[in-house]
C-alpha cells in the first residue's frame, strides 16, 4: 500500500521541493499552506505522516500539534524550523512530535528522515 505524506508550510516554494522530491520515491503527497488546511486535509485523508512547518500564519505549528492532540487526530509528525529556534524542539517533542528537520535543510536527508520513518518504524 502506497504511503502519504502532507506537507504543511506557508511557503510554496518549499512545498513545491519538497513534493517533487517525495513524489519521485513513489510516495503520495498532499499539501497544506498552514495548520487549518491541514486540518481540513486530515479530515478526508489518511495520512501516514506530516512535515509541519512551526512559523506559519493562521495556525502555527505548536497550534496544530494542539489541535492534532485534542482532535485525537493520529498522524505522526516531523517538524521543520529554522536554526535558532531550538526552544520549539522541545515545546513540540511535549505535544507529540517524532523529529525535527531544521531549515535550511539538505533534500538527501530530508528523504533519509522520510523513508526511514514510513518503511523502517518498528
């Protein structure tokens, strides 16, 4: 069964990347540009895992973890952030988050961190 990923960052760029990268390793991706539409995406889609940008308008990433936890949503999580901004590591780790990517990141690893957490979770 084909895996899928939902990409959740406010940058479209970054998104557009990152989907071309997953999607070249047969993993299906959905996209989000801030927590509330990931939200939505969640509703109507099984997802095996979710890239979650922290600083995004409208709902940020801490908020989304929240509202993932309160919601029962499962759906494990790899939060991305930017250098600097350690704290949010730690915040998130406490609302249930399963790693970290920090930005500016390298694709190779970005997809060692994927693949890795999709097919080779015990």
């Amino acid at each position: 069964m084909s895996k899928t990923v939902l990409i959740t960052d406010d940058q479209f760029g970054i998104r557009r990347l990152l989907t071309e990268v997953i999607e070249s390793r047969g993993i299906n991706v959905l996209q989000a540009s801030d927590g509330l539409e990931a939200l939505e995406k969640l509703k109507n889609n099984a997802v095996d895992l979710m890239l979650l940008d922290m600083k995004m308008p409208n709902m940020d990433g801490l908020d989304t973890l929240k509202a993932l936890k309160e919601r029962n949503i499962d759906v494990d999580v790899i939060f991305m952030t930017a250098y600097g901004e350690e704290k949010l590591t730690v915040d998130a780790k406490g609302l249930g988050s399963n790693s970290h990517i920090f930005k500016p990141f390298d694709l190779e690893d970005v997809i060692e961190i994927v693949e890795n957490h999709l097919f080779n979770k015990k």
